[in-house]
C-alpha cells in the first residue's frame, strides 16, 4: 500500500524505480533557487549556467526559473514572464520540463537532466527519466514562504502573520502553511531522493547545540523534514558534515550578513535520499564564499546558495 509523503518542498525530489539487478548507479544530484536565473537581479543565465557546471551536477530540481512580480509581496508574488529552463537547458546540452500547472507545490519550477525526460507524473511534480536504462522519476518541488517561522519567532516582520514564541507554534504554523502541498507527493518506490526549496528549516539544524551556539532562537523539530526521516529518508549533507555548530549550511541567502536583525540566514533548502543501498560520496552547499559554500563559484546569480549530492544506490 502507498504511502503518502509528508513532504517537501525547493522545492524538489527524486524518485528512483529500479527493477532487476543493478551496478551502482552514480548520480550527481542538485536542487538550486535561480532567481529568475539571475534576473531578478539583473544577471545573465550564463551565470547560473556556470554554478551548474561547476558542480557537474546530472539532475537538477530548480525553482523560481521566470521573474517575481513587482511588487512582490509576502502573501503576494505572481511569477511573471517566460521560464529561463530552455535557456539553460541549451546552454548545458541538457533535456528540460517546465512545471506548468498550478498547485500548492509549485512555483515556477522546472527539471533538467542529463539524461532523457520522459512522461510527468501526476500533478506536474515530476519526471521519468531514463538513466542508462535505469528509470528514475524526477520531482522537483518550491513551498510557500509566507507565513515563514523563523521571522515569526523572531520578531521580524513578514506579511500578515503573528508574533510566535514557541516550539509547538512554530510547528503548527508549518504544518497549515505547507501541508497541502506535502500531500500531493505520493511515495511507492524503493529508492527516492527528494528535492527543493522547502521554505522550511531542518529539524537536524535548530537543535540544542545550534541554540547554545546562538544559531537559532530554539530548538525546533520542523515536520517537513522530520516526516520524511520517519519515512526512511536521509539528510546527505547532515550525513556528511553532522556538526550543526561547525556547519551551519546557510542556503538564506547569500544577499546580507548573518548578523543582519532584519532577517534570520537559515538551511532550507534541501537534497534527502532513500535507497536499500546507498554511498553518499559528496554533500556540499555551492555560494559565492568560501566561508559559507564548499564549492565556490563567483560571481553568484541568486538570492539562495545552491545544495547538491554525489550519491550511489
């Protein structure tokens, strides 16, 4: 019987269908916030472009691929004008898939692959693709950002939304925001890696050693990604560098500091893998520092640092 999942957003996913008996099947995997590509800021494609290629990432769930609207509000913000996939598709010599129905898990999102793109699945959040013969699907999803917890506990102010204090506030406030959307992700595959821009933060990163660090005002079991660590799924860049105080992994945002009171940097965005067998050779946050990123690229084109992951299964 298939599960649903509770999760996720970016943001964005990949499920694997493997049937037979396999060699390892290696794959680098990337979920990236464009930002328009760089032009909400102005920036050619060919910026993000470069970001891609440095990573040599394979499948890439991308989100925010045409413009925010002016002005672009907390409760709202249209995407406008065409999607900069195919741009970047060609650039790359990749296959592409616009994201093009409306639905809670949407945003101006697309897939693009190395390998070949076949059929979506239902309600637009995915692909089949063809890996070597290997059929993997593909999903690729962006949550909403508004009512956004982090500033609710913070004091900071964001559209409409109240005030919070506490932990089981901040998870109720989740749960209404980006439930819906979590539900139109079905799971029945063996293997499935999960991609996107959640708008949510780790359960993995506000955890009593972040707070004692001053990273975060409290600890928070955050249930987007806290579902689907029930569900058997794994954080490969927790995997990798497991010290929340040593590696914080900001993927908000690389526009301002830190220490900026009008605003709290955070990980939301998100690579999580479930495989009977799986290596995870690789976890990285890719931005414009090294202070920040493992894989620097400058100059860098969005308002998110990007999250990618060599994996095997």
């Amino acid at each position: 019987m298939k599960k649903r999942l509770l999760a996720a957003l970016s943001c964005a996913a990949l499920v694997l269908a493997s049937t037979g008996a396999w060699a390892d099947t290696a794959l680098t995997i990337m979920s990236f916030n464009v930002y328009g590509g760089g032009a909400n800021d102005s920036k050619p494609v060919d910026e993000t472009v470069a970001v891609i290629k440095a990573v040599g990432a394979d499948i890439i769930g991308m989100q925010e691929t045409r413009l925010e609207s002016d002005p672009c509000e907390a409760d709202y913000c249209p995407a406008t004008g065409e999607s900069v996939a195919k741009a970047i598709a060609d650039k790359l010599g990749f296959h592409y898939y616009d994201q093009t129905k409306v639905n809670d898990a949407l945003w101006a999102n697309a897939i693009i692959s190395r390998y070949p793109i076949g059929p979506a699945t239902a309600n637009d959040l995915g692909v089949r693709v063809d890996v070597d013969g290997r059929v993997v699907y593909a999903f690729n999803i962006h949550l909403d950002d508004s009512p956004y917890q982090p500033y609710q506990l913070l004091n900071i102010e964001y559209g409409a939304a109240p005030f919070i204090k506490t932990e089981a506030e901040a998870i109720k406030f989740a749960e209404q925001t980006r439930g819906p959307a979590l539900k139109l992700l079905a799971d029945g595959a063996d293997a499935a890696f999960v991609f996107g821009d959640f708008n949510e933060p780790s359960h993995l990163d506000w955890t009593k050693g972040a707070v004692a660090a001053g990273h975060q005002p409290i600890a928070v079991q955050w249930p987007s990604t806290l579902a689907l660590e029930k569900l058997g799924f794994v954080d490969p860049y927790r995997m990798v560098h497991p010290d929340v105080v040593a590696k914080p992994a900001y993927t908000w945002t690389p526009t301002s500091e830190p220490t900026d009171p009008e605003d709290h940097h955070d990980r939301i965005d998100f690579a999580l893998v479930r495989a009977k067998t799986l290596t995870v050779d690789d976890a990285s946050i890719v931005g414009e520092k090294p202070e920040a990123a493992e894989i620097v690229v400058t100059p860098w084109p969005s308002d998110h640092r990007a999250t990618m992951a060599k994996i095997k299964f």
